[in-house]
C-alpha cells in the first residue's frame, strides 16, 4: 500500500509539473506524456480502489463494480496506444528534424489523443453491448456482489474469448510501431549526418516503451496468474505473492513513465525534482 501511493503521489506530482509550465503545454511530445500520464494514474487509483475493496472485503453493487471496472479497462487501453503514439512522434524527431514541427503541431497532436481516447471508448461500448445481449438471454443478480473484479461483471466465456483476441491484436499492433519506430531510428542513427546523441537517447526510450509495453500486458493476466496461484498454495503465502503480484503487474507498468520521462529527461527532471522536495 505505501509503494502505491508513493508512486501515486510521484505521478501526480510531475502532472501537476506537465501543467504548471507553459512550454510543456506547448510541446507535442510532452502533451503526449502528460496524456499517457493520466491514464496510468486513473488506471492506477482505480486498480487501488478495487485492491482495497477486496482486501477488506467489502460489498457493493454490481453497477458500482461495473463503473469501476469500466474505468480500469478503458485506461488500461488509452496506455499502449498512447506509447505508439509517442514512439511514433520520437522517430518523426529524429528522421524528419525539419518537418517535424508541421507534421506534430499541437492540432494534430490534440487530434492524435482524442483519436486514442475514442479507440479506448469504442472498446468499452462493445463490452456493455456485449453485456446487454447476455442480460436478455439470461437471468443474473445484481444485488450486492462479494468480490469485485472483472470477470464477475464479465462472467461469460465470451468475454474470455474477446480479451484474448483484443489483447493480441492491441499489443501486437502497439509492439509493431514501436519496434518500425525503433528500426528506423536505429538506422538513423548510423548515418554519419545525424545527431546521434538524440538518435541513442531516442533508441533507449523506444526500448523502455517496450518494456512498458510487455509488462502492461502482463498485467491484463493478473486475475488469471492469481486464480493459478490460489491452486497451489494457501494462507499468508498466497497472500504475499498476490501482494508482490499487485505491485509487479498493476503498479510498476503505470509508474514507468515518470521513470522513463520524468527523470530522464533533462528539461523536466529540474522542475519535477523543484516540486518533489518543495
């Protein structure tokens, strides 16, 4: 619990630093961090929330389930896109130098974002629709439920099968352009023209994403890789491991990002530091 709020306090304190300066509300690639930003912290205090409620045990509605595990899957979404997003921007950076300016403008990058959000939403309408056809097919109580997580409001094997599907082809399609953004920086970064300080910083971020990348899908195996857990041992033991499991799976992969951006990056880390320890 102390891991999740501490970088739940980081994150938001280097949003509050994205905000607070004008030239990060300027800059494309920052608007982009601070979108993929809120998303994890969203996607964070709601994995929080539903984490607590388990622990303590505490009942509630299916409709107040529902509303957060909605809110946990559409963000987890909005984060590996946005990731493609931003190594997309990163190889424009650094092939096209010149153009990048009018080819990552702030309309097009506010039109990038609302682009990735509608995605996520579109997600998120195919499951309620989903759920709807099943309510007129079958019976199910919707008094107050024991334990909150997704596969109680999903509870049909279609759902099993549809997460599956949706999973690969995100993360594969998400991996496929940060890895083309990677290759082509790569090769970049030979040419004897470049700056290649900028084209290796670029390379390091781009491996960090996908680093991201890998363990935000893990994540999306969590309840799975507990249920499996929960076979072999028992008590404190299974405790301990779904509490290591929660930080490593549902903390960590939202928490790269002021890792990877916030202290990195040199123009950010001074103020983020400033705000830190005010």
């Amino acid at each position: 619990m102390g891991s999740s709020c501490s970088f739940l306090y980081i994150n938001s304190v280097l949003l509050f630093t994205l905000r607070n300066k004008q030239v990060f509300c300027e800059t494309p690639r920052f608007i982009l961090l601070y979108n993929l930003l809120f998303a994890d912290t969203a996607h964070l205090v709601a994995n929080l929330v539903l984490y607590i409620l388990a622990f303590f045990k505490m009942k509630m509605t299916y409709y107040a389930c529902g509303a957060l595990i909605l809110i946990s899957l559409f963000t987890l979404t909005v984060s590996p896109v946005t990731l493609a997003v931003m190594s997309v921007e990163r190889f424009v950076a650094v092939w096209y130098p010149l153009r990048h300016a009018t080819i990552f403008t702030m309309k097009s990058t506010v039109m990038a974002i609302a682009l990735v959000w509608a995605f996520s939403f579109i997600h998120i309408l195919i499951r309620v629709f989903m759920l709807l056809y099943l309510f007129t097919k079958i019976s199910f109580n919707l008094h107050k439920i024991d334990y909150c997580t997704k596969y109680v409001i999903f509870f049909a094997p279609i759902f099993n099968d549809f997460d599956e599907v949706y999973a690969l082809v995100l993360f594969l399609s998400v991996g496929a352009a940060i890895m083309a953004s990677y290759i082509g920086v790569a090769l970049v970064a030979r040419s004897a023209s470049t700056d290649k300080a900028s084209a290796r910083k670029a390379l390091r971020t781009m491996l960090l994403q996908m680093v991201q990348l890998c363990l935000a899908l893990i994540s999306t195996m969590y309840n799975n890789i507990i249920l499996l857990t929960a076979k072999i041992v028992r008590g404190l033991a299974l405790m301990c491991i779904q509490n290591a499991c929660f930080v490593f799976f549902n903390i960590l992969p939202r928490c790269l990002s002021a890792l990877i951006y916030g202290f990195r990056d040199q123009t950010i880390r001074p103020f983020l530091l400033k705000n830190l320890c005010p």
